[in-house]
C-alpha cells in the first residue's frame, strides 16, 4: 500500500512539475515583458524552469523508478546528476532574477 502510494504521489507531482516547468519555458517572453532588462528576465525564467525540470526528475526517479526497479549505481548518478544541474540553474535563475530587475 505504501508503494504504490508513493508512486502514485511522486508520478503525479513530478508530472505537474514537468508541465509547470514547460508552461514556464514556453511562455518566459511573455513572462519578463514587463522587466527593466527584458532579455536578462527571459532567461531568468528559463533558468528557473530548468531548476523546475531538474527537480521533477530528481522526484521522478526517487518516487516512481525508486520503488518499481532495484537501485543501483546508475540511478543514483542520474539523481545526483539532476540534483546538481537542479541547484546550478536555481543560482543562475536567482542570480540572472535580480540582475535584471
């Protein structure tokens, strides 16, 4: 029961995640109009939806690939490696956020 609990709260909110972040990406133009350095403000936006995307997979694999198969080198890499690139675009998301206010 509580597997598939897990699964089923992971897929969903890891799914939400990736469509947040893809909404997000789609529509950062419309997003940083409205900044003193739109160009900056876009990739602000496009940065933070990266961090977004990261953070879904990182969940994605923990939850769902996690509790269906057997953990192994390969997947912790991978959850490392989206963690990383997860905490990467979210300094650069902050950092490019307040250079273009």
């Amino acid at each position: 029961m509580r597997n598939g609990l897990t699964i089923s709260i992971g897929g969903t909110v890891g799914v939400a995640m990736m469509v947040a972040a893809l909404w997000s990406w789609q529509g950062a133009l419309r997003l940083s109009a409205a900044a003193t350095r739109p160009e900056i403000e876009l990739w602000a936006v496009r940065s933070g939806a990266i961090a977004l995307a990261a953070l879904a997979q990182m969940i994605l694999l923990t939850c769902v690939v996690g509790y269906l198969y057997r953990r192994g080198f390969l997947s912790e890499l991978l959850r490392i490696a989206a963690g990383l690139v997860g905490g990467v675009a979210l300094v650069s998301a902050v950092a490019l956020g307040l250079a273009g206010h």
